[in-house]
C-alpha cells in the first residue's frame, strides 16, 4: 500500500510503479526525492501491484514486505541504513493477496486477504518464526490496513469489492467489530491511523465524487 511517513526528519514515500513494475521508496532531501537503499525499478523490489507490498516505519527503522509473483514467498525486509536486508520469507497460498505489514513489541506481524478462504483476511506474527494469529477474520476483507494500538491489533478493509468501510480488532481470541458501515455506497482502500483513543479513517469515496472522506471514531 501507498504510504507517506516521516524518516530520519525527511518526506518519505512508498508506492507501486506500474511502468517499472516495482514497488518504490522515495526520501525528499530538501532538494530531490531518492531511492532508498537502491529500491525502485533497477535493483528494487518487484511486486505484483500497489497491495502487494507495504511500507512500516518504526521511529528510525524501516521494514518492507512485499511479494515478486503468485507463486512466490511474502518477503520481509529491514532497512540498515543503506541496503535492505532481507529477514525472512513466509511460504503463502497463491491465493493470499493485498499485504498490511506492522510491527509492535519487536514482532512484525502481517494482515493479507485469501482468496480461497472466501476472501477472509488472515493475521500472521513472525518472533523468529512465523505463526497465525487467531481465526481468520471471518468477512471479506479487501485491501485491509492493519495498526496496532495499546497492542491490540485494528484493521480496516472494504467489506466486499466495492463495499462499505469497517473497523475491527483481535482481542480476546477472537476479532471483534469496532464499526461497520463507515461509509455509504461504494468506498475503497481505507487507511487508519489512532491518535488518543480515537481512530481516524481516510477512504475514496465514491458519493463525494471519489474524493477523499475522513471519519472519526472514539475505540471501546
């Protein structure tokens, strides 16, 4: 997924280049926006499109998951200050698509939609091995964004192709629904950020002329 973050007091950007076919990270140093780490069309990472890879920065670190093809593994990498590094690969279904990637306590953990589970999203955490987090989430679950607060996991996603946005969250051992329904009619790629208890949701929505829609919601 796209994201646009602060690192090391610098813009930085992540997103998927169609016309090289890989996903790219830019840093703005004042005067020029630059490939992080050798990144982008050249030496960078090749992924299927936009959902199939994503961008964490963690205060001074970065970590990237992404995937080459169908047929190939989740890649997680970190970034040391001029090359990324890879951690690990996590063997997936050809039908797992569309990645979140967040990291909380030292673990990296990752939300991605199965197809062949009836397009359910599915939390998986690595500590040195990688392990499922829970059930599957129980609902569609198209282009989810995954954050964790007060360590507990949230993800927002589209609740069908073009469906309406909701919010849940993975505690207790099961996922719980926060809010379903945020929008009215057709709405896509949802993005989540939490600030004081309270979570903050942007969205393309298409009843505001596919503008851009933020709303608000207090957490339990």
């Amino acid at each position: 997924s796209m994201i646009m973050d602060i690192y090391n007091n610098e813009p930085m950007i992540g997103f998927y280049d169609s016309t090289n076919t890989a996903y790219r990270i830019l840093a703005y140093n004042g005067s020029n926006w630059i490939d992080v780490g050798g990144s982008g069309a050249t030496s960078g990472f090749t992924s299927l499109n936009t959902p199939d890879a994503s961008l964490k920065i963690v205060g001074n670190e970065l970590f990237l998951a992404h995937r080459t093809s169908a047929a190939d593994n989740i890649y997680l990498r970190h970034y040391n200050g001029s090359a990324w590094n890879l951690i690990t690969g996590i063997a997936a279904p050809t039908t797992a698509i569309e990645l979140s990637l967040d990291v909380n306590g030292g673990n990296a953990y990752i939300f991605y939609r199965d197809t062949a589970q009836s397009n359910n999203g599915l939390l998986r955490m690595f500590d040195g091995s990688w392990s499922q987090v829970g059930p599957l989430n129980g609902t569609y679950s198209r282009a989810p964004n995954l954050i964790f607060y007060n360590n507990i996991p949230y993800v927002t996603f589209q609740k069908s192709t073009a469906g309406s946005i909701t919010l849940r969250r993975y505690e207790s051992s099961t996922w719980q629904t926060v809010q379903e329904n945020y929008s009215i009619g057709n709405s896509y790629t949802p993005t989540i950020k939490i600030y004081n208890n309270r979570a903050y949701i942007a969205f393309r929505d298409n009843v505001n002329a596919s503008g851009a829609s933020v709303v608000v919601r207090d957490l339990p």
